[in-house]
C-alpha cells in the first residue's frame, strides 16, 4: 500500500489537495497521513478543522512514498515551517515531493527547484527566495509539472497536480487521463 504525508498549514487551502487525499484513500486504497507543524491542530481557509495524525518534525522519507505540501498564505511568512530536512530526506531517498501553490516556496527554500524543471503561482512570486537559483528552470504553466520525482503547481491546478502525483507513483494511464479530463471538464473550450 502506497503512503503519503499531506503537510497541512495553518491556513492551508482547502481545495489544492482535496482532489488527491479524496481519490488517494477511496480510489486507490493508499494510506493518507496528515502532518502538521508541531502535530497541531489546524484550520483551512475555508474554516475545517484537521486534527494531525504525526507533527512535520516526526517525518521520515523511509516510512513514506511521497511528501505532498499543501499551499496556503502562511508560506509567504515568518511563521512558515522550516521543512528543509525533510524535504532534503524524501530527495535523498528518491521520494515524491510535490508542492502546490504557496508551498512551493518550501521547495525553494530547500533548494529542490534548483535543478528541476517547476511552476508555481508566478516566476516573481518564488523569484527572490533565498536557497533558490532555479529561475532559468521554471515553466509558465496552468498545469502541474512533473520532472522526474519533484511536482510543482500553481494553486489553479489541483486536478493536474493529483495527476502528476499518480504518474509518478507509477499510477497511469487510460483511467487517469479520463480522471484529469473529467475533474478539468470546465478548463475546456466551450463547444458552439
């Protein structure tokens, strides 16, 4: 069985992995894991409250199959977790380690953009990151981008990031692609 660490923020936008945690847990039976900063309790943009099943600092690449960091504002402050370690674990080991949206400055901060291809919400809006040198890597783009085990995706792009996170788990195919075009169905050109 598949294992993945959701890190949760207080803050955390509600929206940017619930297409994952939902399809991971019911569709393919993986086992979800909620972490947050300290184990604490957190709230999510929209006001649900999620009780963490480990605290950030107790994560270990060896016990999971992906690192999955969900956006929200508090990871353009002075109170973003520092995940460093963590993140350099799940690389070492050749993990998954995906970020959506203001998460992905995580993933700055740790250096992991630094050599792989990645989007975010903007290039100006993980620019000027310390530890981050991988501007002549980054892809304008609405979808999530995959280079090799490292996911990267603007906060518009929960379905494509879900996706990418599949393929890389080795989860492909006819199903997902139908997944991602049925999810995205409203990103599609109008039919006259």
């Amino acid at each position: 069985m598949k294992r993945l660490a959701i890190v949760l923020t207080e803050g955390f936008a509600d929206w940017e992995v619930a297409p994952l945690t939902a399809s991971a847990r019911t569709h393919f039976g993986f086992d979800v894991v909620t972490a947050t900063p300290d184990g604490a309790e957190v709230r999510s943009m929209g006001g649900m409250r999620v009780a963490a099943d480990i605290a950030t600092e107790h994560l270990h690449a060896n016990a999971f199959d992906a690192l999955i960091l969900c956006g929200g504002t508090v990871w353009e402050t002075e109170k973003a977790p520092d995940l460093n370690g963590v993140i350099d674990d799940f690389i070492s080991r050749d993990k998954v380690v995906a970020a959506i949206c203001g998460a992905t400055l995580a993933l700055a901060r740790a250096g992991a953009l630094n050599r792989a291809a990645h989007t975010s919400n903007a290039a100006d809006f993980i620019a000027d990151v310390p530890g981050y040198s991988g501007k002549a890597r980054y892809k304008d783009s609405p979808y999530a981008i995959r280079d090799g085990k490292v996911i990267t995706a603007a906060g518009s792009a929960p379905v494509t990031f879900a996706a990418e996170v599949y393929r890389a788990l080795g989860h492909g195919g006819d199903e997902l692609d139908q997944y991602v075009l049925m999810f995205g169905a409203e990103h599609q050109p109008k039919a006259i």
